[in-house]
C-alpha cells in the first residue's frame, strides 16, 4: 500500500529525504502526516523518522543547503526547512526512563524500537520517500477501522506520559468509529490510572482540550471522559448533557465548531485559569457567561455585545432547552449588530452639557432600541425629555 498526495512528492520535500538517503540513512514519514494521507484529510505538518543522529542531520542539511533549526535537540528533532516548508526530523528513539510528563530516551536503530515508543498503533505508521507503508505493529488495520488503540500495552503507555489519556478522547473524536463507540481496554486503562492527570501542566491540559472541543462532534468523547471520572478532575463541575444537543445545533445552522463556545456549554470551576486560556479566549468565555444570564432578543444582545456573542447564546440557549435554534434569530442579530445608532452628542449640545447630556443620549438610545432601531434621527431628536 501507498501514501497519495502531493505534499510529499514536493521537490523541496523530496530533497530533504535524498540528503539523507544519499548518504545511507533512512527518511521515513512519519505519525499525523501518514495517518492524514490514507484517511483523504489534510497534511500540515510534515515529520520525518530516521536513524540518522541529530548531529548528521544539521550537517546533512546544512551541506544541502537548507535552514536548519534545533528545534528540539534535547529530544532528538531538528527541523530542516526546503523551499520554506518546515521538516520536523527525528533519530529514531526508544524510552529509558519515563516519570508520567517527560522521557529520558536513548536513540535506536531501527523503526520497531521507535513505533513502540509511540502512544496509538495508528501513529506508528511510516511511509519512504516513494510513499510505500510501513506497518511496525499493525497500526493499518486499527486506522483502516477508525480503532483509536494504544500500542501494546495501554497501562505502560499512560503511565509514560498520562497526557495520552486526553489525546485517546481527542483522537477518538477525530479518527474513531463513532458506531464502534471507543476501545473498551483502553478505557478500563484509563479508569484505573486517574492520579497521574494531576501532574500535567494545565497549559498541555488547555491545549490538549481545545483540540478535541474543536472536533466535529466530541460529545461521546466528552461523555466517556466523564464516565471514566476524567472529566470531573480536568474540570470540576462540568456538565456535558447539553453538549450533544449544542453540536446538534451548530450543525442544522451549518456553523463551525467552536472550543470556547463547547466550553460555555459544560461549564465548570475556574475553566480560563484551569485550561490556562489566553486572555482572547478568557474574554469571550466571560462574554459567553455573562450574556447567557440576560433576556434580551437577539438583535439587541449583539448590538449591545456583538454578533458573535450573539449567536453562540442562541446556539447555547438552544441546547439548553433541546431545541433547534430558529434561523430568524441569526437574522435578528444581524441586524442589530449592523445597527448604528443615528444620534451624537453634537447633535445635543449646547442644549444638553454634562451628566445631562450623557442622560439624555442613553434615552434617546433606549427609546431608539425599543422602536427596533427604526427611529429616525429626526424622530428621536423630536422626542420630548421626560426626565
């Protein structure tokens, strides 16, 4: 079996392959970029395995004349850029010693060693520079069944790093066989290894939750987590019952996942400082909270905040009572969120100075809100002052 696609039969891509096979040393691809090209998905990032030191490989690159960076030179990974596309190379490895977040590995010298290493059989895929597969440890078959299953044994592949317990749901929600539902002995490795999730940086927590929020449809990842009793220590308080109707929501509006939204949706303690979101994310998830609490129509929630806001309350409020979100809502925000309001403050004065004249612009406001936003300039300046 073959790899297709023209991101590795790239002269630049290629190029970095011949600097290594040239001198005698494998250039295999490697992990999401095969995965991605036999499921018929998009391959952004480009990783290369090869039993070539680090040392050979900026020497390799740097005779060949491309840029090369130590990008992770502690781990065993250069990155080789051809014609700017970055090339993310790394020795062949196998763990020494693992504590739970981080590895001590020794290089190894052949493919096998490396897959083992890795954390789902569908990972441990690897194709050569013309695109043949290599299969270390059956990983085709899992990926051919949208089976997302830890290499070997799951207990030793959690406890080598316990972030692979949030990747197993985020690669499920991604890759795995919704009907088939997750692997049951994954999950039971899952359950019986919760106290390491303790120790994982909140950033990698963060980021590791928003990547599968951002899933098509995490709800039965979400779901299992909390079964598992995963969800409940990632998030305390969470609640994911609405969020299989939010999903269904966004879909019948044809709106575009969205991991902040998702996380309006399950809620929680501390949710910015506990998944270390930006200040941007923890501002429209504040935006998000705050706004659910307020009865005001659409168009008036995104005049006030704006049409963003706007839409993920009426997909959250729809989620939350079980129903479709009306499409007349959008609408109605789209209006307000185009509504300008006609007065100035120039068009008060001298009549209106001070405290007087921002009271009177916020009537004129209300009342121009009220009429849904139809007064005329003319209209409102012609309303009597009832103050």
């Amino acid at each position: 079996m073959h790899i297709h696609g023209d991101w590795f039969r790239n002269a630049d891509t290629q190029s970095v392959c011949s600097a290594l096979t040239e001198a005698g040393y494998q250039a295999l691809f490697v992990g999401g970029c095969v995965r991605n090209a036999l499921l018929g998905t998009v391959v952004s990032d480009i990783d290369i395995a090869t039993d070539a030191t680090p040392e050979t490989v900026t020497m390799l690159g740097e005779n060949a004349g491309f840029k090369v960076i130590p990008t992770g030179i502690d781990h065993g990974t250069v990155t080789v850029v051809s014609g700017g596309i970055p090339h993310e190379i790394t020795t062949f490895r196998r763990d020494v010693e693992t504590d739970g977040r981080r590895a001590v590995i020794a290089y190894a010298d052949n493919v096998t060693d490396d897959a083992r290493r890795r954390d789902f059989t569908m990972n441990a895929l690897y194709a050569d520079p013309d695109g043949k597969i290599i299969d270390p440890l059956g990983g085709l078959a899992d990926l051919e069944a949208r089976r997302v299953r830890f290499i070997e044994d799951p207990v030793e592949r959690i406890r080598e790093d316990y972030l692979r317990v949030l990747r197993f749901f985020r690669f499920h929600a991604w890759y795995g066989d919704a009907r088939a539902g997750i692997d049951p002995v994954g999950l039971a490795a899952v359950a019986e290894n919760l106290d390491g999730l303790s120790a994982l940086s909140r950033e990698r927590v963060g980021a590791e939750m928003k990547k599968l929020l951002d899933a098509p449809d995490p709800a039965p990842s979400v779901a299992a987590m909390r079964a598992t009793g995963v969800l409940s220590i990632i998030l305390p308080g969470a609640d994911d019952r609405t969020l299989a109707p939010l999903v269904h929501a966004e879909a019948s509006l044809g709106i575009a996942p969205d991991p902040i939204r998702r996380l309006a949706c399950l809620g929680g303690e501390d949710i910015a400082d506990r998944l270390r979101l930006s200040r941007k994310e923890a501002s429209h998830l504040a935006s998000l909270q705050s706004a659910s609490d307020l009865v005001k129509s659409p168009d008036v929630l995104a005049y006030r905040r704006s049409y963003a806001i706007a839409q993920d309350i009426i997909l959250l409020n729809a989620a939350l009572l079980g129903q479709n979100p009306n499409p007349d809502d959008l609408e109605l925000a789209q209006m307000g969120a185009a509504a300008r309001f006609p007065i100035r403050a120039r068009d008060l004065m001298p009549e209106y100075q001070g405290p007087a004249l921002g009271q009177r612009m916020k009537a004129l406001e209300e009342a121009w809100i009220e009429s849904g936003f139809q007064l005329s300039r003319e209209a409102l300046l012609a309303l009597p002052d009832e103050s």
